[in-house]
C-alpha cells in the first residue's frame, strides 16, 4: 500500500486507512510508539498499551491524570534524578 506524506503546520503526515486502524486495534487520538531502523531505513509503530481499568477509580480522573502526567513528564523525571 502506497501512502503520500503531506505537511501540516511544522510536521509532515502520513494517513493510515481503516483497515490498518482496525487491525491495530487504533483509533484517532490514541497513542503509538515509534522506532527508526536506521540499517533497514524503516519506521516501526507499534500501539501504546492502553491501562485497564481499576476498581472504583473514575475512568474521567484516571484520564486526567494520565494526562498531567504526559504534560508535565520532563518536569516529573527531573524530580526523579
């Protein structure tokens, strides 16, 4: 499957068909780790596991706190040092 790159804003895009998405069991917005194979010139993606739910925590909150926590990571593992 032949895909075109595009720029938006400062990055450049690639779009992923349905069928990829599907299959990675991804949607818009989730998260993916990505991995440059410089020897092969090949990108690697591979989805982020999403957290499973614990009992009795709010899945709103969880979701909040997930993202403070990607906001503010610099901060977060400066502290950790």
């Amino acid at each position: 499957m032949e895909r075109r790159l595009f720029k938006t804003g400062n990055c450049v895009v690639i779009s992923l068909s349905k069928e990829i998405l599907d299959g990675l069991g991804l949607a818009d917005g989730e998260n993916v780790s990505l991995e440059f194979d410089r020897q092969k010139k090949r990108v690697i993606f591979t989805p982020v596991e999403k957290p499973q739910a614990v009992a009795g925590v709010d899945e709103n909150f969880a979701h909040q706190v997930n993202e403070f926590i990607e906001y503010y990571r610099p901060a977060l593992e400066e502290l950790t040092k």
